[in-house]
C-alpha cells in the first residue's frame, strides 16, 4: 500500500482516538464543554459576567484567558492597546472576565481569533466546545504535517502519530491553550520552506507565532538555514519572506505593549543552563513522579536526537532541520524553575523540542528508537489514564 494511503488511514484512526478520548474526559467533567476552560471565579466580576460557564474556586489556567478573548477578540485588542490605566496590568473585559496580563495574552490571538470565528463569529452560543474544536484540528494539523514529513525523509508512514504520545498535546487540548496549535502551524509552515515555498512559510509562520511565540525557534532554526543560501544567491526577495513571521510579531508585540511598562515576565522565566530544571524538580514534591513521567519523554527523544546529530559533520550542521533542533535544545536549557516547576507548563513549553528531535530522527535515520516511543507512548497513557480517573472520582 502507498505511504500516502497508510498515512490517511493512520491520520483518520489518530483522529478517532483524539475525539473518543476527548468524549471521554468531556464525560468525566458532567458532559460540560466549559469544563475545558478552567475559569476562576478570582478572574470574574459575578454581576456582569453571564455565560452559562463553570467556574472554579481555584486558580484555573491560561485556557480561560483564551476563553475571555474568544468572546470579544477585537474589543480586547482596543483595549489592550490602549488601557485606561498606564500602570495597571491586569484588564477587566466587557464580559466580566479579568485578564492577568493582556499584553502578554493578547500576543497569542490566533487561537481566541479561529476560536471566535467557529463560534459563527461571535454570534454562536457554542464557544467552550468551539476551542476544543480548533485544538482537535491543531492535532490533524500535527498529525498531516508529520505524514507530510515521513513522505519527504523517506520515513515510515506511522511516525506521523507520534505527536499523540507527546503529553503536552493533550494537556493543550484538556485545558484549552494554544501552544500545540502554535507549533502544529510551525510545523506545516517549515514543510512548505522545505519545499522552497516562501510565501506560505511567511503566511503559516504569521499564524503560528500570534498563536503561540514559543514556536520561534521552529522557524527560526529554517529560516537561518534558508536564508543564508538565499542571501549569497541575491535572493532579497524570499529573504524578505523569511523575516516576515518575526517582523509580524515584533509589530503586533510593539502595538500592544507601547503605552503599557513591562512587568518583568519574559525574564523570570530564564535561568542559567540546566539550573532551571534541577530547581523545578527540587519543587516537584509531592508529585516527582509525574514531574519524572512528563520529563523523561522529552529528555529521551532529545538525547536520541543530539547522539544522531554525533554523526553529522561540522559542515552539514547549517540545515533548517538541524538548525531547528540546537535552537530549540539551547531554548529549553535555560527555561527557568517558573516553567519547570509545574509539569502541566513544562509538557506544552518543550513540545516545540519533541517535534525538533522527531523530524531530525526521521531525517537523519528515518526511524525512533522503540524504547523511545514505548516510554512516551507508556508515560502519556498512564497521564491520560490517572486524569481522567481523577477527574471522575473527584
């Protein structure tokens, strides 16, 4: 049978896995799609907020931020550009929810935008089962994406379902949050640079760094390699192509963040080189276990990677693939105990590096070692498994 045809069979049998294990948790939650979001009743004014939306008397998480800008994407922009305060931080929306840091969220549009628009733009009552939508398309993204991949290395067709024994998809996809939606768009926009296809590597990398910026050094890692040979060859054109993912975000960063003082986010989360996992494992109790199953996938495919990448000389290092893999290893290194202190925000930081490792297997050997996927796919079952157990006894 044709690489394609299994490929289309495996990508529609993922997928199938991906909707009934999300039925199940959607089950395991009282068959409440607003379950997905996490909503903290911290973040919420009780007397103009209206939605038919649980909440929560813990802190929830970074999916209800998604939600509140979901609701009114454009009105959060304004706002966000323009606070009525030039000190204030935290941004009150029209829908009652409290976003924490609407700079920093507002970045990642992409996600509530796509989110808004399943939801009849705007005008549907459906928008919590909308966002589980959008992500489940991020996993066929992912999923095609590899497929397309394992047809370019030349690797077999069934590694095009190993992102499902990545954690982080499915703690995206629980918890409504983009970053695997951000990083299955970086993905196809670096097959379509593979394919010399400039335009839509410039359109795709756009998407996927306003979804999610940690996609960066996806991107990045082709377009140095690219460019490069674009640049001796007087290409100033495809160079221009190139820059323009990182152009878009440095404007749409600038246009919100201008008239508000930096809160010092982006700097607590980097540390010196390895610091920041030794202190986020030593705050893992009283859960090391899981801390220790969320890590050791990402650790194995990453030093699988970096021995294969023993074998390739110094002169062959500048390729877009390989580029993309030290950059985001160099990345992940120096993350700070902020990110490795929480195994729910280290699993979906570090899928970018997952994907990295993945595609430089497939193209430097064209295989994972099965130790590799048997861990991953062992550690993301047992996760899958006490979540929903958890979820249902609780």
């Amino acid at each position: 049978m044709h690489n394609w045809q299994k490929g289309s069979f495996q990508i529609v049998a993922g997928l199938l896995a991906t909707t009934l294990l999300t039925v199940v948790y959607w089950r395991a939650v009282d068959k409440d799609w607003s379950a997905f979001i996490l909503l903290s009743n911290d973040h919420i004014d009780e007397t103009t907020f209206n939605k038919a939306v649980t909440f929560y008397s813990h802190d929830g998480y970074d999916g209800q931020f998604f939600y509140a800008l979901a609701l009114s994407p454009f009105e959060s922009v304004t706002a966000t550009a323009s606070p009525p305060s030039e000190n204030s931080f935290a941004q009150s929306t029209d829908s009652g929810i409290t976003i924490d840091n609407p700079v920093l969220r507002t970045k990642r549009i992409g996600y509530p935008l796509l989110a808004w628009a399943a939801n009849g733009f705007g005008q549907g009552d459906y928008l919590p089962f909308a966002m589980v939508l959008i992500n489940i398309l991020g996993i066929g993204i992912a999923l095609g994406t590899c497929l397309l991949m394992t047809t370019l290395f030349k690797a077999p067709s069934y590694y095009c379902l190993m992102p499902l024994a990545f954690i982080g998809v499915w703690i995206c996809l629980f918890r409504d949050l983009s970053d695997h939606l951000g990083a299955a768009f970086g993905l196809l926009s670096l097959y379509f640079l593979l394919k010399d296809r400039f335009w839509a590597f410039a359109l795709l990398g756009i998407i996927a760094m306003l979804t999610k910026e940690t996609v960066v050094f996806i991107l990045l890692g082709g377009a140095v390699a690219k460019g490069m040979n674009v640049l001796q060859r007087k290409q100033f054109g495809r160079a221009v192509l190139l820059s323009l993912p990182f152009l878009a975000y440095v404007g749409w960063s600038t246009f919100l963040g201008w008239n508000t003082p930096s809160d010092g986010t982006l700097l607590k989360h980097f540390d010196w080189p390895f610091a920041g996992i030794a202190r986020g494992y030593a705050e893992a109790s009283p859960r090391p276990l899981f801390w220790l199953g969320t890590f050791v996938p990402v650790a194995l495919i990453s030093l699988e990677g970096l021995l294969e990448l023993r074998k390739t000389r110094l002169s062959n290092l500048v390729q877009p693939v390989t580029l993309l893999f030290l950059f985001n290893l160099a990345f992940v290194l120096v993350l700070s105990k902020a990110i490795y202190e929480d195994p729910f925000s280290f699993a979906r930081n570090l899928l970018p590096l997952q994907y990295a490792a993945l595609l430089l297997l497939m193209q430097q050997k064209q295989s994972v070692s099965w130790f590799t996927i048997l861990v991953s796919t062992g550690t993301t079952s047992l996760f899958l498994i006490a979540f929903i157990l958890q979820l249902h006894y609780s």
